[in-house]
C-alpha cells in the first residue's frame, strides 16, 4: 500500500456484498482514503461497514441509497458531505444486468437496467458536481463494461447503457476539466464475484472466461486497483477516458 488516497473522501455506491463496489471501497480504505459507502441492501451494507472498519480503524458512513431515485441520490452525497466535510471521489458502481433477447424483452426490464446502469450515473454526477465544481477539485469514476463496445447476445439493454456511460464520461469530462474536476470510467470484462454467479448461468460464465485473453475473469481487487489509480494523483492528466480491464478475443 503506498498512501495513494490519503487524506481524500471516496463515496463508493453499490458498495455492498462482495462485488466490485465492496473491493474498490477496500482498496481505497488501504491507499488511505475516508470511505464512505452507499447501497439498497441495508443488512449488506451494515455488514460492508463493519468488515471496512478493520481497515479504517473506525467505521465507515453507510448510508442507503436506491438509485433509482433522484431525492435519494440528492440525500446521498448531501449526507456524505455533512459526514465527511466533503467528497473527493465519487465512484459510480452501481449497475444492474440481464440476460433477454430483443424480441421478448419488456419495456419494464429495459427501463430498470438503463435506469439502474445508466440513470443513476448521471444523477450522482451531477448531484456530486454540485459539490465538485465550486471546489475547483474533484474526480469521478464510473464503472462502464466491454460490453459498451462488443456486442453480446441478449444483452441489448446491458449493453446499451454501458456504451451510453462510455458516451456520458466523454462528454462530462470535457464540461468539469475547467474546474479541474476529472471523469474517468472502467471497463471490466469479466469480473468474477458471488454477485455475479447467482445472476449468471454457469454455462455462460463458463464461455465468456473461455474467452479472456489471460484464460480467467479477473477479480475485484484487479478492477479495483484501476479504480484506484484513476482516483489518485498518478492519473492526473487523464479524462474523458475508458479504460479496460483485461480484454476478451473473438
């Protein structure tokens, strides 16, 4: 650990359980940074926050927070504000998948997906760079996929909202860097965690790691340590970029 986030306040959402939101929260807490994490799932997230406080040494700001909503989202960073005196990085996990063709999906599961994997970005964005610009500090990282780039079937709607967070981080980008606040994103292409597995049949699991080119999905912490670098000082001429994580072949 090299003290790449000390002293900085990183809200991480999705921050529950065992995924990518979990690992990121954890690397950042070792690079020294004040963690705050946010999530829907109370019971998980509590469990989050006591697992993160052998690490900080003191226990984190847990707050709940449903994505989906606009007043919540708001409350979020208002209270990780009041908790910390401020946010230095925002880190934008959440996301949510499916496995549908076109023809048979419903307009109620394409909007959750969007809504959740999408959606959402933009409402703690822009809630966090009410915060970030007047500051004249600040960087954001979201968590984008492959899958914005290389088409998979029955993942339509997956897809499309990772392209439109790719697109979303572009254009954000250029509208902060006055302030000097950066916008990265992520793009893993598999990430294996608990998570995951349940949402996923072993049969495709099984196919898309047959297909990384290092022959295994990777793990959080990998993606995580990506996260981290874009959230540190060492990438501090970069925005607007999408960075991916491993990479898979034909």
């Amino acid at each position: 650990m090299s003290g790449l986030l000390e002293g900085r306040v990183v809200l991480v959402t999705a921050a529950a359980g065992a995924g990518l939101g979990y690992a990121t929260a954890k690397r950042c807490a070792e690079e020294g940074a004040r963690v705050v994490i946010s999530d829907m799932h109370e019971r998980r997230l509590a469990e989050a926050a006591e697992r993160l406080t052998e690490v900080m040494g003191d226990k984190p700001a847990a707050i709940g927070c449903d994505v989906r909503d606009t007043a919540q989202v708001d409350a979020l960073i208002e209270a990780a504000v009041r908790a910390e005196g401020r946010i230095d990085v925002l880190v934008n996990n959440a996301g949510l998948g499916g496995d549908r063709p076109v023809v048979e999906m419903t307009d109620a599961e394409w909007d959750r997906v969007v809504d959740v994997s999408l959606t959402s970005v933009f409402r703690a964005t822009r809630a966090a760079l009410r915060h970030m610009l007047p500051r004249r500090s600040g960087v954001i990282v979201n968590m984008a996929s492959v899958s914005g780039w290389r088409a998979q079937v029955n993942q339509a709607h997956y897809a499309a909202a990772k392209a439109g967070v790719m697109a979303f981080t572009r254009c954000v980008a250029l509208e902060a860097a006055p302030a000097g606040v950066r916008v990265n994103a992520v793009a893993p292409s598999l990430a294996m965690h608990p998570f995951l597995e349940k949402t996923v049949s072993r049969e495709l699991l099984e196919e898309l790691t047959s297909r990384e080119a290092f022959g295994r999905a990777a793990t959080p912490e990998e993606v995580a340590n990506v996260v981290v670098f874009l959230a540190s000082d060492l990438s501090s001429y970069m925005t607007g970029e999408v960075v991916s994580v491993s990479n898979q072949h034909p």
